[in-house]
C-alpha cells in the first residue's frame, strides 16, 4: 500500500545543500522530508577536496561565503562533532610575475569585500614554508581558510537534522513530479507519495533533470577532477595550498596522509554513476605535486578517486527561487567550490521559504541567466580537458547555449 | 598477414604462462607482465635468491608441474615480449598502465589476458598484527623465494587445503610445526568429500597424504577448533584456541602461519570494465566471465583472479582464455580442444568448490572478536569503531561507505586484505546478506605507486 507523507518542504537531493537546508529549515520550525536517490552526502558532498576556501571567490559569492563561514565557526555546537575542521589557512601560489600579479588584483577584490588576504614574496614566503619549491615566485595567504573531511561532514549535518525532526530518506528516487494548485505531489519508487507546500531542488549534477519539469533548464555538466592521496607521512604541511593556475591543490590531513586534486577536471557520468579517473592525470598531478613539494617525491600515491560534480559555462551556481513556479527552489551546478558555501545556502534557501526574502545577493545565481548568452569563465578553457568540454555542446564561441 | 595484435597478459603464474604459450604456437608475440622476478606465479614460484633449495622436496609429488612451467616458460624465450618486475597499476580505456624501474609506460591492447592469482583471505584475530604472524601464504612465499622460515616453531591455523602442505614443507626444511589448528570440522570435510571424489579423486588422496605424513611425524592436528588469540607483547609466543568441546589450549610458537583459503585479485579486471558478480561458496565478488574467460571486450580473466580453481584450472583457463582472445581476434582456434578444456576446467573448479565447504571460511567470526581487535591494519581501525558506525544514525548501507566513515581499507593495501572482513562483520552485526554489503570499489593504482614515477614518453 502506498504511503502518503504531507510536509511543508520537499528537498530532493541529500548532499551538502539539501541536508543543510533541511537542517536550519527544522530549526526554523517547517517540516522538512529530504529526499535522495542514493546514500546521504555519497556524491560530490562526500568525495571533495574539503577545500572551505575564501580567497579567490567570485565577489558576488562572498557576502553567502562569510555567512557559511559564521556557521562552520560553530561547527561542533551545530552538528556535535568538529569532522575535521580546521582553520589551517589557504596559499595560492605563483610559478611568475603574470600570476603574482593576478594574486595582486584578487587580493584587492577580497579586500573590499571584507576577506583579509595577504600578498608574500618569495622570500617571506620560504621562510614560513621552507619545504616550497624553488619555483614559486610568491603567495597570497588567506589565514582564516579551512578545511574539513567532507566524508563526515554530509551525514553529521543530516543527522542533526534528523535530530531536530527532519525527515531523511535515502534510497528514494522520485519518480513523478506533479504541482497541484498550491501543493507539489511527488511519486517515489518505493510505495511513498509525498505531498509538500514548498520544492527545493538540490539534486547537484542530476538538477537539471528536476528544473526541466518546471519548465526552467540550465546547461550543466557533470565533471569532476583526479584527486589522489598519497600514504601518511610525519605532518608538516599546515595550510591547505593551491596553485593559482589550478594545476594541483594539495593539503595534509592531520593522520599525515597528503590530499591532492589535478587539473584538467575530466568528465563523469552521473547516468552509469562511474567518475574513471585517467591515469596520465594522475600522473601529470603528481609532477606537479613534486614542483610545488620536492620532497614529496620520496613518498607514494595508495588511492585516487573522482565525483560527479555538476559545473555550468560562467562556473557560478543555480541558487534561489524558480521564475516559473510558485514554491520552488533550486540550488545546484556549484561548480566544484560548494562545500564552504554549503550552510550559508541553507541558511538562506530556509529564509527564502519562511520569511520570504533574503539580504544576501542572490541575482548571479539566478536560473534565468542561462535563457540569454552567458559567457563562459576563462577557468573553462584551463581547468577541463578539451574533450569532456567539447562533450558539454556549449558553443566554442564562449557563448553557452541552452541544450 | 594482418596487423600485428596487440595481445598483453598480467601474471606470469600457470595462467598467464600457458596462455603465452597459446599465443606464441599461432604466431602472436604476447606481452607478459608480471611483478615477479622470475615467472612461476605463487604456485611455481622461483626462488630469487641464491640459496641452495631442494625444490624435490619443496614441491614433492607436485615438481614435475613446476619444471614444466619453467620448461615451457624457457621454451617461450624470443616468442613473448616479458617484462618482469613490472607493476600493472591501472588499466583505463584499452590500455594496461604499468611502472618498473620507477618508469610509466601504456601498453594499448587489442586484448587483454588477466591471470593476477590470488592472495591470502585473512581474518582478524587477537594479535593477528604482531610480528611474527603471517599469511599462510606468505610463510610459503618466504620459503620458495628467500629459503627462510618465519620462525622455529611455527604453528599454522586457519582454514585452508594449504595448512598440512606448508607444514610438511616447514617440517622438511628443518622446522619445527608446533601444531595445525584446524578452524573446520572433520564433519565439514567428511560431508564435502563426495564431490571431492568425484571431481578430483587424486588431489583428494594428495591431500589425505599429507595430514598422514604430519601425523606419522608426531604433529598434532586439531580439527573444529576456534582460535582465540595469537599471544605475545612484542613478538609471537603462542596461540591460544578452544578444541571443539570448548576446551582452551595453549601452543607455544615463535610465529604463526594463518590462513582461510584464497580471495581472488580483481581489481584490474574491475578498471577494465568487468561486471563482478557474487559467488556465494566463496563468499566473494568475482568477475563475471563467460565459459572461455571473457568478461568485457577485449578482456579476458583466467587462473584463481577469475575463479578459485587451483594450479591445474589456472593453466587450463589461461589456455582457454588464449583461444578465446584468439577466437576474437578472427584467428581460428582449435574448438574440440576448447570443449574439453572447458569441461576439465569446470570439473577442477568443482573440486574447488567442494574445498572451499570443506574448509569453510568462518564468516561469522569477525562479529565474536573483541571491540580493541583491529580490522584494517593499514589505517589501524578496529572492529569496535566499525560497530560504532554501524549503531549510528544514518549508518553505512555498504562496504565503500563504511571506508568513507571510518577508514577501514583506505590505506596501502586498498582493502585487499580486510575488505572481505569488513563486509561479513556488516552483514554479521546488522542481520543483512553478506551480497549486500557490496565489494570496496577498485581504483587504481591497485597498489602503491611513488610520486617521483617519471612520465610516459
């Protein structure tokens, strides 16, 4: 017999963001059933890089990053575990004065914005960091950047909310969509009709897929980068570190283990579910690894792994309300940097549903943005492979076309 | 003539030896990639230093087999293309990825022969970690290859065909066996010899052989006994275990030999696109091969990495797997000789399966074992913090996620050794079919390889 469960909000997709909003929905007091076809947090959410980075963020993100970054600060009084986090700092390093002088202009950005960034040479720079490589010209430093383990952090936020009354099904595909005068009715595939007030789409890489059904669509596609881990080593490491051409981010993990990403990002397949990392990536990354850390050269990689991130043409996200239907709301394509912002859009998607509106920008993110031309991000062009870019049909001109 | 065939095999074992032998008879020059120094596998291993080893008597009834791998093997030279000491660590889009010498190189493929054995499935025990406890396997590997015993007074224990050979063999090469504490009933191999008879009468009295040889020399077998724990503070000093009246006993040793039987090696045969299927006698994920070995396109799996077969299946299914990739290759192969291959081959795998219930793994152990016993030894989790995980809310519904929550088999050995463990505690503590617990994905590299690689050219 089907069962029939009535909630004020629906939240399909049990990643960061849907268990995030679950959670400050609960504790804005709405009932919430967060829904996930899968295990909770088990796609991009669960295999990041735990990057929670500040600098270099689109200035438009910032006013959402800090505000996810007042909430990570109280993560253990949130959640009851601290799964990691640790505000080691972020280093984006400079291999010439072309790079540097980037750093220089982002760090400006950041200034304005209310996010401290300093700019080293690379004398001061060695002299804190002794391990760099001799190639690394200079640094900006964004001492209040951490990091957390994102395998914990997804299911500790579902839990709490789970605590607070939340409703969590994993394993639970929906099936149909239907709006009914002011009420969404959802089918599943396991006997389980769901009937809510409020939509909030949160499906990451799969979101399109629910946007479509309302009528909206956004050209995401789903990629991800070779990340790889190499065996515990005596800790030395501290900040999280980041190439400014995105080549390798690397950072130590306190068991001692060294967590690197590479790009270029390839693509993944979110219908097979499979995210195959080549291995010439692995390979190309470790080189790079070994430019930035010499001395890692001694040690060996044991474990590499992809997700299946969703990513969109200008790399910013899908968050805030549907243009086409009353109720609905969509936060997804975060484009590889969502884990910081993960509680600031929850805090600000239950906003929107209870008091209706929000302080914090939401205009960049807008869904509609892709019914025009929207530019691609000149990171497109360095971070992804030509291949999986040319498998996204967005037009080589650097205009994106919807699908 | 057409375009050379790109025809690569991993594992240089019985498999993978008698499948180059196939190719190189119709004129293929195949390209044999193993990580031994010498080929062999684990069965025929070589040894590689220069000790003065009575392979007679380390082989016994079994050296003519080893002679004729390494006559055939020799027979080879100019005819396949072998690359000893090589590590295949990934295979991805048609192309075995491998490192030796601290060099990459890709090696595309038109087809792809994997003969990657097995290794020891293994089990947490008390003090399973301390030093002076190995594998069974590996007590066996130190003897072929390095002429050296694990200690002076072995015990081995476990479950497993292996435990009265590898005694015998300590014994012959001067040894002291302490003791073989078997895990499995008499009543389990009694019940199971009917198919052992039928399937393989003379490996059967093999076997009988050597426990009356063990015995004849005074060592003492148990039978249907539990272990209890490997003792000692630094180093092996004993085992304790309780007969199966449920009496404790105590056997001094300086080092242990344990072992329950073979879990197969198949992860490149995941990289390369193979389905894995559940095989509920082995209790393990093995790929799902057709009768000849195939199990993707252009992918072949043959030997104990495919089916837990024994040496002779090995050398057969590598043959069978060598036709099939010919067969594929549009060269004609030989199709009486492939049926009977085929059926002998079944018949051997049968005899297997009948070992493996009368050397029944005892999968319900790990739920038993004390909270402080560690599971993963490479990240030291122990069996208490993955029972925390499984009492949590929103709790692990697999093995993969069960890694992510607590580590367990995300070190060196990327699960090989307490994947299988960690599945049955799972199933064991939630009430839920070991099936569905899953397999740790594989991912390469399928073992470690250092940051310094140099690029492929």
């Amino acid at each position: 017999m089907t069962t029939r469960l009535r909630t004020e909000v629906a939240i399909i997709g049990g990643g960061l963001m849907g268990s995030w909003t679950a959670y400050f929905l609960r504790r804005r007091g709405l009932s919430v059933a967060l829904i996930d076809k899968g295990e909770i947090g088990a796609q991009s959410s669960g295999v990041n890089f735990g990057n929670l980075r500040l600098q270099g963020r689109h200035p438009g993100q910032i006013p959402l990053a800090l505000r996810a970054d007042a909430v990570w600060d109280r993560i253990v009084e949130h959640l009851g575990e601290a799964c990691e986090f640790e505000r080691g700092g972020h280093l984006y390093l400079a291999f010439d004065e072309a790079q540097m002088a980037k750093l220089g202009h982002m760090a400006e950005d950041m200034f304005r914005c209310g996010v401290p960034v300093k700019l080293l040479g690379a004398a001061g720079l060695r002299a804190r960091w002794p391990w760099l490589g001799a190639g690394v010209a200079g640094a900006s430093w964004s001492a209040r950047d951490a990091t957390a383990n994102p395998r914990l952090v997804t299911p500790a936020v579902a839990r709490a909310a789970r605590r607070l009354g939340a409703e969590i099904l994993s394993g639970t595909r929906v099936s149909a969509f239907a709006k009914d005068g002011e009420r969404f009715r959802l089918a599943t595939d396991r006997d389980l009709e769901i009937e809510s007030d409020a939509l909030v789409n949160t499906a990451g890489a799969w979101g399109p897929q629910i946007a479509t059904v309302f009528g909206e669509s956004a050209p995401v596609f789903a990629a991800g980068p070779p990340q790889f881990v190499t065996e515990p080593l005596p800790y030395f490491i501290g900040p999280s570190v980041q190439a400014a051409d995105g080549r390798v981010i690397f950072r130590q993990v306190r068991r001692g283990n060294v967590v690197v990403a590479g790009y270029p990002r390839g693509a993944s397949d979110p219908v097979a579910n499979r995210a195959p990392v080549d291995p010439a990536r692995t390979l190309a990354a470790m080189q790079s690894l070994v430019e930035a850390v010499p001395r890692l050269a001694g040690t060996s990689v044991i474990r590499v792994w992809s997700g299946i991130e969703g990513y969109l043409p200008d790399m910013l996200p899908v968050i805030g309300v549907s243009r086409t239907t009353r109720g609905l709301l969509h936060a997804f394509g975060f484009c590889g940097h969502g884990f910081q912002l993960g509680p600031g859009v929850g805090l600000t998607l239950a906003e929107l549903l209870v008091d209706g509106g929000t302080s914090i920008p939401l205009s960049d993110f807008d869904i509609g943005r892709f019914a025009g031309e929207v530019a691609h991000d000149e990171r497109l062009s360095r971070e992804f492979d030509s291949a999986s870019l040319a498998a996204t049909g967005w037009s080589a001109a650097g205009k994106a076309t919807l699908p | 003539m057409a375009e050379a065939r790109r025809v690569l095999i991993v594992g240089a074992g019985p498999a993978g030896v008698a499948a180059a032998a196939v190719l190189a008879a119709h004129r293929q020059r195949p390209f044999l990639i193993d990580e031994g120094h010498a080929p062999g596998g684990q069965v025929y291993r070589r040894a590689s230093a220069p000790v003065a080893l009575d392979i007679k008597a380390l082989f016994g009834s079994q050296v003519g087999k080893y002679e004729r791998l390494h006559a055939t093997f020799a027979g080879l030279a100019g005819s396949v293309e072998h690359r000893p000491r090589t590590l295949a660590w990934a295979v991805h889009e048609r192309a075995v990825h491998t490192l030796a010498e601290g060099k990459a190189e890709v090696h595309p493929y038109d087809a792809l022969i994997l003969a990657t054995g097995a290794t020891d499935r293994l089990l947490p025990v008390p003090g399973w970690t301390l030093p002076g406890a190995y594998a069974l396997g590996g007590a066996q590997t130190l003897l072929k290859d390095q002429g050296c015993l694990i200690g002076r007074r072995v015990v081995f224990c476990g479950s497993s065909p292996l435990l009265h050979l590898v005694a015998l063999q300590y014994q012959a090469a001067g040894g002291e066996v302490a003791a073989v504490v078997d895990t499995t009933t008499t009543g389990a191999k009694l019940a199971a010899a009917p198919v052992l008879a039928a399937n393989g009468f003379a490996t059967l009295l093999r076997g009988l052989s050597y426990m009356a040889a063990l015995r004849c020399k005074g060592v003492r077998i148990h039978h249907g006994t539990r272990l209890v724990a490997i003792e000692g503070e630094t180093h092996v000093t004993g085992l304790r275990f309780r007969d199966r009246r449920g009496n404790e006993h105590r056997v001094e040793a300086d080092a242990v030999a344990i072992g329950f039987g073979l879990r197969a090696e198949t992860q490149l045969a995941e990289l390369g696109g193979a389905r894995l299927r559940y095989d509920s006698v082995f209790r393990q994920w093995l790929p799902d091969v057709d009768a000849d070995g195939r199990c993707a396109p252009g992918l072949y799996a043959a030997g104990d990495g495919c089916a837990i077969g024994g040496a002779d299946a090995a050398e057969e299914s590598g043959q069978l797997a060598a036709y099939a990739a010919l067969a594929d290759l549009g060269i004609a192969a030989p199709n009486a000789r492939m049926a009977r291959l085929r059926a002998h081959v079944a018949r051997l795998r049968r005899f297997q399966r009948g070992l493996a219930k009368a050397f029944d793994w005892p999968h319900s152990w790990p739920m038993d074992m004390p909270d402080q016993v560690i599971l993963c030894r490479c990240e030291n989790v122990t069996l208490g913090e993955v029972r925390a995980t499984l009492r949590e809310d929103i709790p692990p519904a697999d093995v993969n996620r069960a890694k992510a929550f607590t580590r367990c088999g995300m070190g060196r050995c990327q699960g090989r050794f307490c994947g299988l463990a960690l599945g049955e505690l799972m199933a064991a503590e939630t009430g839920t079919a070991h099936e569905r617990t899953g397999w740790l994905r594989a991912q390469a590299p399928v073992k470690p390889v250092p940051v310094s690689t140099a690029f492929p050219s």
